[in-house]
C-alpha cells in the first residue's frame, strides 16, 4: 500500500473547473459595473460643465467654448468638446 500525501488529479481538474465557474459569472458583472460608474463620471462632468457654462453666462452675457474661461476641468479618461452656435 502507498502512503502519498497530496491531491490527486482529479481533485485538482474539480477545483480548476470550478474557479473556471466563478470567473465566467464574475467577469461580466465587474466590466458591467466598471461601465456603469464610466457613465456615471460622464454624466457628472456634463453636469459640473452645465453650471460653470451658466456662470459664465450670467457674468458675461455669452457662453464659452474655452476651457480657460469657465473653472471647468473633466475626470480622466473623459474627453469634453464643446461646441457655441
């Protein structure tokens, strides 16, 4: 009789197949959320770009396509163009 201590192979393919299991249900929901708060700091910087374009206008009677003039600066990774008719 052999006395070995350790896993078998089996045990290891069960263990591998199962971390396999968890990675596919948790993958999507981390890109989905990570999308999610994206928008979110989006949504925030437009806002913040709204109100320092009403400041502007209450000062000068016009608004602004300068970044310079407005105290406006956007998040990372988040690029704001804008554009006065």
């Amino acid at each position: 009789m052999r006395n070995s201590s350790g896993f078998s192979l089996i045990e290891l393919l069960l263990v591998t197949l199962i971390i396999g299991i968890l990675a596919t249900i948790a993958i999507p929901r981390l890109t989905a959320a990570r999308d999610r708060a994206f928008v979110a700091t989006m949504q925030a910087d437009l806002r913040n770009l709204a109100t320092q374009q009403e400041i502007h206008y209450a000062d000068e009677l016009t608004y602004s396509n300068d970044f310079d003039d407005l105290a406006f600066s956007s998040s990372d990774r988040v690029t704001v163009t804008v554009t006065v008719a």
